[in-house]
C-alpha cells in the first residue's frame, strides 16, 4: 500500500474524486427518485444515461456541424453551444425516462401487475436500448470534439483546477441546490414526497398519482442527461455499454447514500468517486472495484439503509 | 450376448470405420471443388479496426488466387470474435461445427485465441494467428497453449516487449519508465515483459493495472505526474490507450508515451485526437504497402476498397498464402492441412522463410518495427 500518495496528491485525488463523484451523483438520482416514488429500481437509468452520451454527441456533430478534429470554441460561442447541447442531452434523456415510465411501468401499473413484472420491463427496455444501439454503431466506440479546450485556473499543491473538472463539480451542485429546493418547497415537489410516504394516502388527498410519477421520470431523466453531458465534454467519448459501468457506480452511490433519499444520492455519488480515486491511487487501480464493494458491504452490515438510510424514513428529501 | 450377434456387430463396426476412412480419404477429398478459410478476429465491437485493418490482406490473398481458376476454389468465412475471450467462446464452437471450414486466419488478440482453442483442438481445426502474440499461447509449459493447432505468423512479446522499451526511452537520456496494463491476456504479459529492459535502460519508478474498459484513468495520470516518469508504457488496445493518453496529456505529463500494436491501429490518431501526436508505436509487422509494388497496390484497392493497408494485413496475407499453397497441394481436410502447416516452408510476402516450431513460432522470430504518430497518421520509423 502506497500512503505516500495522501502526502502528495490528497488534493488532486479529493479534486478529481469530487468531479467523478457527482457525475455519478446526478446519475443515481434517476434510481433514487424512481425508488422513492415507486419502490422499484428503474433498471432503464443506465441506459437513458448512454443515450444521454449519444444524444450530446450527435448534437455538436451532426445538427450543429462539429467535427471531431474541429479547433475548441472561445468566448460567447463556447457558452452558447454548450449550453444549447446541454439542455439538448437532458431533453432527450427526460423524454426517453418518461417513454420508459409509459412503456415499463404505467399500464403494468394500472393492470396491479405484480412488481417484478414492472422490474423486468424495465430490465427488457434496458437491453433492447443496449442491443439497439450496438446494432447502430456495430459496437465502436465514438469520439466526440474537445469544443470546451481544457484550460486551467492554476494549481494547488499538485491539483489542477481545469475548467471541465470545475464545470463537473459545479453543475452537479447547482443541480442539486435547486432541486432540493424544489423537492422540500415547490407545490410539486411536495406531491413528490407525499407520494413517496404513502400513495394512497396522497391519492386521498387529491394528488394525481400518474403526474407525480412521470414528474418524477423526467426529473430524474434530466438530472441522468446533464450526467452524460458533463460525462461526454470531460470524456470526449461514448459507446454503446457506457450506461453499463455508470448505472453500477451510480445504484451503489444511491444504496451507500440510502436509496429513495435524494441527499443520500449526492453524498453517496461523492463518497464513491473519492472512493475510487484514492483505492486506485494507494492500492493500485485493479483494487479499486474489490476496495469500493468491500466498503459497501461493511457499510451496509453496519448501517443496512445506507449512509441517510435513517432520514429517508423522516423526510424523504 | 450371442457369439452371432457379436461378429455381426464387430463385422458392422468394421465396415462402419471402412466406410468412414474411405469417406475422409484424399481420393475423395480430392474430389472437392470448394472449401472455405474462417477469419475469426474482431470486426465489430471496441477494438474492431484491428480486424478490420488484418482481413484485407486475407481477403486479397483469397481474391488472387481464386482468379487464377484453381480446381480447388476458397470462400472466406468471417468469424466476429471482437476481441474479447467470452465472444470467441462462442464464435469459435460455430466455425469449427461449418464443415465447409479447413482453416482459420486467426484469432487477431491473444485473449480470443485463448478462449477458440477448445473448440478448434477438438475440431482438429489449425489456425494460424496474424497478430495474437501472448507468449503462453505457444509456451509448451502454459496450460493455455495451443498446441498442435495454434500457429502464428508474428513475433510473439517475448520480442515485442523488450522492443517496445528500447523504442519509447529512444533518444531519452535518463529514462524514468512507468508501465501500465490493463490486465488482459495481451496486455498484461506485454507490460510486464518490458519491465527487465526498462530496468537495463533506466528505472522503472511506477507501474499499475487498470482494467480494460475503464472510463475514468484520472487517479493513474495524477500518479504518473507526481511519479516524475518521463516515459509510459502502455500495454492494451486502442480505445482504452486513447482514454489514457488523453487523461495524461490533459493532466499535464509531457514525456514520452508508448504501446505496442494492440493500440497500432489505424483509428488510434482519431480516438486519441492531438493525444496522439508523438506517440511510439510497434507491431511485428512490415507495412504491406512497402512490400506491394504500385500496380499490385493499386489492384489491392480496387479489390478490398481499402487505399492504404493497415497493421497486420502482411501478416494475414502471409497466414492466408499459407492455407492457400497447402490447398493447391491437395489439402482439402481439416487433418491434411494440420500436417501441411505444421511441416511445410514458406517464403513471406516480404522475402522471409515461415517455418514453424513444433509449438506453431516462427522458427527465428521476425523484427519488431517502431512507428510514430505524425500529423494524426501512423507512420513506420524505424526497427524497434
């Protein structure tokens, strides 16, 4: 084991683990939201996320004509475009979540199918999108252009503060701010967590439950598609089973943080990526799966609902 | 059991084998007008392009010979392994169950070999490898061996490893080496064969293995960097190589960067973007368009679409010419062209003599060349 590296590249590491830790925290929201609402795991997130990737690619290439050798934009063009791609991935991947809560789960739903059934729809949905788009990519990986050139503010003993690291930490938290204040504040959000204690209590009270379901599909399908985008720009590449490894990190950031709990999403997503970072830094990168599944598990056995397990059960927030 | 009933079923076994003998017999395999050669490497999937850069040379070996209108025609089968040993455990049970099929040009990666040779020892079906160039596929002592199917026409990494050392620190005057591998068949082995001639050309100040498919290799650049490496070495296929060249130019390294041919392919520039520039390459291989004259180049083209041939076409223009001469000998089953391969003596497309060992090497090994990568083109430098 390697301690010398907390003495010189605890900052980079805790950098670096921040910025993969909340790409994997917004992703895991689309489990997490999905648990809260319905008690089920959405095995589909994954690949609503790899579409994500896609979607973000075939933006810049094709409908706005970049090519993968094309220089990287400056100024009021870069914050445009990126913008504009930007909520491109998380319309796509909203709308995809929400043909998925229709197609999986709803009509299953309204028939009292029984819950693995809605399980393993969302299970067949996942491979068809995975076979799918193997199919038209014949499996090749694909590359997407460096439009945001990765420049940097400067250094603090030995992390570099890049400007696609700082974008993917930053983001990630603003997303969150905002939706944790729509989820304990707004009208809807309130639905959100009512029908999360008790459907038919909220169902008494007048709540359509059909909208907050969908409601919270495309939430989490926006939250999965500002992942893939923030994936693709540090990234800059996609291939057909990119969900696969992301869907993993990210439903274990959610069960460590406590699924169903969307603060538990964000420190669980952070608590992962640092995870990671530091396994692979001390003990070399083939232990870093062994390292990260090690932990989960004694956190599991220690406190069985996850890291805010506990809090689920009160606020749900 | 009745004296009758057992010389009636001993005289039935008799003739059964009889029959069976006559039927696999060179009179009657003589007499067929088509066989087929199975391509088995990967033509879809991550690491697709080094198949697709191999099987234009098969396919233009096949196309010249079958216009010389030979008793004998050959089809050629693909086999979409892609690079991956689960895939070829099943890919290769199909080749071998196709009758039609005496040969295979194959496998490209060493992992896929791997995971074929069951299937083709059982099948009696001989292969001979383009590029697959782990050492244990022809170590007598490895439980992974080939043997007596296995053949390839390239240098195994027992060449290539140390080669690839001696060509990334070239020119660098104190060589701090930090070798990476991302823990597969090939990869593994070729990573760490290189260690004992990086250690004789300087000091190897780090190593680490990160699994093939990894996503995010930003913790290895980081340990790269603080390492004080000016030279890395990376064992592995293109698309996880562009992944981390990527992750170590963007994270400031600026020294030498180096892999050996898994990452040779002709998509590596564009997967790696202005990663690429710079880095050194190596393959046991001689480029075909050095090889091929202007008409003969220019014949290629228009026969496999492709302007210039990728890494490793000479060599499955070599493993096919193999298959090839045996056939226009009379091989036409699956055992006469094992006992072909393995005895015979062929002349390479480059001037060389192929012979095998009895382990399926090429007697004498072949020269491991040294590319670069300029202006987003591979191009071939120097031998390693």
């Amino acid at each position: 084991m390697n301690f010398s590296v907390i003495t010189s590249q605890f900052w980079s590491l805790v950098l670096q683990g921040l910025a993969l830790g909340l790409i994997y925290a917004l992703v895991s929201l689309g489990y997490t939201m999905v648990y809260g609402v319905l008690r089920l795991i959405n095995f589909a997130n994954s690949e609503v996320f790899m579409i994500g990737t896609f979607a973000t690619l075939y933006l810049e290439v094709h409908v706005l004509g970049y090519a993968t050798n094309s220089p990287s934009l400056h100024g009021a063009k870069l914050v445009w475009t990126l913008v504009l791609v930007f909520i491109g991935s998380m319309i796509a991947c909203a709308l995809l979540a929400m043909l998925v809560e229709i197609v999986a789960y709803r009509r299953l739903r309204a028939r009292g199918a029984n819950r693995l059934a809605s399980l393993i729809s969302a299970i067949g949905v996942s491979i068809a999108l995975l076979e799918g788009m193997r199919i038209i990519t014949i499996s090749r990986p694909m590359t997407t252009p460096r439009l945001l050139d990765k420049w940097s503010f400067g250094e603090f003993h030995g992390a570099n503060f890049r400007i696609d690291t700082l974008m993917a930490i930053v983001v990630p938290i603003i997303i969150f701010v905002v939706l944790d204040r729509f989820v304990t504040k707004s009208r809807l959000g309130k639905s959100i967590r009512a029908v999360s204690m008790s459907e038919e209590n909220s169902k008494l009270m007048g709540i359509n439950i059909n909208r907050v379901i969908t409601l919270t599909f495309c939430i989490g399908g926006l939250t999965t598609g500002a992942a893939a985008f923030i994936y693709t720009t540090v990234y800059e590449n996609t291939v057909f089973n990119v969900g696969f490894n992301m869907g993993i990190a990210a439903f274990t950031a959610a069960v460590l943080g406590g699924i169903g709990n969307l603060r538990g999403a964000f420190y669980g997503g952070i608590a992962l990526g640092m995870l990671e970072q530091f396994a692979s830094a001390m003990l070399g990168s083939q232990w870093k799966a062994v390292t990260v599944f090690t932990v989960l598990v004694v956190v599991l056995l220690f406190k069985p609902n996850g890291l805010f397990g506990e809090a689920v059960q009160q606020t749900r927030t | 059991m009745n004296k009758k009933i057992v010389s009636g079923l001993a005289i039935a076994a008799a003739a059964t084998l009889a029959l069976g003998v006559v039927a696999t017999s060179p009179a009657s395999a003589a007499a067929k007008t088509s066989v087929s050669l199975a391509f088995e490497g990967p033509l879809t999937g991550p690491d697709a392009q080094l198949g697709q850069d191999q099987i234009p040379g098969a396919i233009y070996a096949i196309a010249l010979y079958n216009a010389k209108n030979p008793k004998v025609k050959v089809n050629l089968v693909k086999a979409d392994s892609q690079c991956d040993g689960t895939v070829a455990a099943n890919v290769a049970p199909g080749v071998a169950a196709n009758k039609a099929v005496i040969g295979v040009i194959g496998t490209s990666c060493s992992g896929e070999a791997r995971a074929s040779f069951p299937a083709f020892k059982a099948a009696g079906l001989t292969m001979i490898a383009p590029s697959a160039s782990a050492v244990s596929l022809t170590n007598p002592k490895a439980p992974d061996r080939g043997f007596p199917v296995f053949h390839r026409v390239v240098a195994h990494d027992g060449f290539q490893a140390p080669a690839l050392a001696r060509y990334a620190a070239k020119g660098v005057a104190s060589p701090k080496f930090y070798i990476i591998d991302d823990m597969t068949t090939y990869g593994g082995p070729l990573a760490k064969g290189s260690i004992p001639q990086a250690k004789k050309l300087g000091d190897v100040v780090g190593t680490d293995s990160v699994p093939k498919g990894t996503a995010d290799y930003t913790s290895v650049a980081s340990k790269v960097k603080a390492s004080g490496a000016n030279v890395v070495i990376y064992g592995g296929y293109t698309t996880d190589a562009a992944k981390l060249f990527k992750a170590l130019r963007d994270g400031g390294y600026k020294g030498i960067l180096a892999s050996g041919d898994g990452t040779n392919t002709s998509d590596f520039p564009a997967l790696a973007g202005s990663a690429a520039e710079g880095v050194r390459l190596t393959a046991a291989d001689v480029p075909f368009d050095s090889i091929l004259s202007k008409a003969q180049l220019a014949e290629f083209t228009k026969i496999t679409g492709i302007k210039v041939p990728g890494l490793y076409s000479t060599t499955a223009y070599n493993a096919t010419n193999i298959f090839l001469d045996c056939i226009t000998k009379g091989a036409t089953t699956r055992s006469a062209i094992q006992l072909c391969v393995t005895n015979g003596s062929w002349t390479g497309a480059g001037g060389e003599t192929i012979k095998f060992d009895r382990y399926g090497d090429i007697i004498g090994g072949a020269p491991v060349g040294g590319y670069l990568v300029k202006n987003g083109v591979i191009i071939y430098d120097s031998v390693a």
